[in-house]
C-alpha cells in the first residue's frame, strides 16, 4: 500500500470514530438531575411544600418552627441531642446543638424562608 491510501484510511478512521463519540458521548443527553438543575436540588431537609423561586415570597417562619425543623432532624440523627438557644440572624436562625452535658456541639441555620438547614460553624 502507497502511503496516500494509508493516510485515508486512518483519516476516515479517525472521522467515524468521532462520528460516533459525538452520537454516543452527547452530553445533552445527560439529564440526571433535571435539565438546568445542579445536582440535589430536590434533596433539602425540611423544605417548605409549594416553596419555589417563581412563586411569591413565602411567609417567614418563626423561631418555634424552626426549633420543630432543627428537632425533627436532630432526633432522626440522634435522640441523644438536645436543641439550645435560638437566634434571629436576619434571613435565618441560628440553633444551638447540644449534648447531653449542655456543651454546645453545632450551630445550625434555618432559612426563614425556605425553612431550609445549613451548616454554620
């Protein structure tokens, strides 16, 4: 074989392969999470129902309904623990996580609006 009918076939080689990577490998395809949606968007604790960023503004929640939220999730974790002091920190609520000696363990957030928890220490 002459070096021309070489340098075709490897080039028409290399042309299918890449017609089939783009077929077979097409990353919008890829629709785990949703299309547009990072990933675990939907696996929050305690988000409020009917909560969405296309709805109006939800009520805000109040320091009792936080104290539930961070007392259901606590318990589901460890019935050992018991919940402190809560805090009004603007957009959210900070909740004290205690151990059975009263020593503080963490600090939990939850979102006024979205009664979502988050970390805070």
């Amino acid at each position: 074989m002459t070096k021309k009918v070489i340098f075709k076939r490897i080039t028409l080689t290399a042309f299918l392969f890449t017609i089939v990577g783009m077929l077979f490998f097409n990353p919008l395809a890829a629709m785990a999470c949703g299309y547009g949606n990072s990933g675990g968007s939907d696996f929050v604790p305690q988000r409020q129902s009917g909560y969405s960023s296309n709805q109006p503004a939800a009520v805000a929640i109040n320091k009792e309904q936080a104290q539930g939220i961070v007392k259901n999730h606590v318990g589901k974790l460890n019935p050992d623990l018991a919940i402190g002091s809560i805090n009004d920190a603007g957009g959210f609520f900070e909740v004290e996580v205690l151990n059975e000696a009263k020593e503080v363990l963490q600090l939990l957030g939850v979102d006024k609006y979205s009664g979502r928890l988050m970390l805070l220490n």
